[in-house]
C-alpha cells in the first residue's frame, strides 16, 4: 500500500531509483545486515557528538537514517549508527521536519557522488 503511494506521487522516479520498505519493527535486522554488507549507517540526528553534515564525507556505500518528527532517532537505533550528522542551522528553533532533514541529506550525498564521479 504505501509504495503504491510512492509509486502515484514519485512521476517515475521508482523506476529508476531502487527503493526498499522496512517496517520499523524490522530495522534493526535490516540496518545489521546493511553493515555486514559494508554499508555505513549514517543518523541524522544531534547527538552530542554529531558532526556537520557539509563536512561529513558520505561513502558511496551509505544508509541515511532519520528519525521520528519530534522524537529523533530511537536509542536501539542510535547503538548501530556508525557516525550521526547534522544539519546546522540559524534561530530559535533547533530541529526540522523529518522529511526536510531527509531532502538535505539526500542531496548532500547526492552532490558529493557527482563530484566524485566527475574526477
């Protein structure tokens, strides 16, 4: 059901970007079986260790994970997280929406694989 929800909204992005449903209760598995396949996980998130996402290299091989709008990241998730992230910023309010976050971070990995790919 949601993909076919992705799939009316996308304008055909889903045929060429592949894309996988986890169900939360799954995650865990799933993000432990992205890192035994060399896959680094990437929170985007602020933790008190967390760098800035413009000076983060991102590995070709990566798995953003966001978090819950207004709870973040859960801690069972946060222990697999190899590096947290996050996105600076100016003001009061310290947080974004989850899928603003998400587009930042995707074009931020975006940007540096063409940069790489042009060398």
């Amino acid at each position: 059901q949601k993909m076919d929800n992705f799939k009316s909204i996308s304008v055909g992005a889903n045929e060429w970007i592949t894309i996988e449903e986890c169900p939360e209760r799954d995650l865990l598995d799933w993000l432990l079986k992205r890192k035994e396949e060399c896959y680094t996980i990437v929170g985007i998130e602020q933790t008190s260790s967390s760098g800035c996402i413009s000076d983060y290299k991102f590995p070709k091989k990566t798995v953003l994970l966001l978090g819950k709008e207004r709870e973040g990241i859960p801690i069972e998730f946060l222990h697999v997280v190899d590096v947290c992230v996050e996105i600076p910023q100016l003001g009061i309010i310290r947080s974004l929406n989850v899928h603003v976050s998400g587009a930042i971070s995707i074009w931020e990995y975006s940007k540096q694989q063409m940069v790489k790919n042009q060398k």
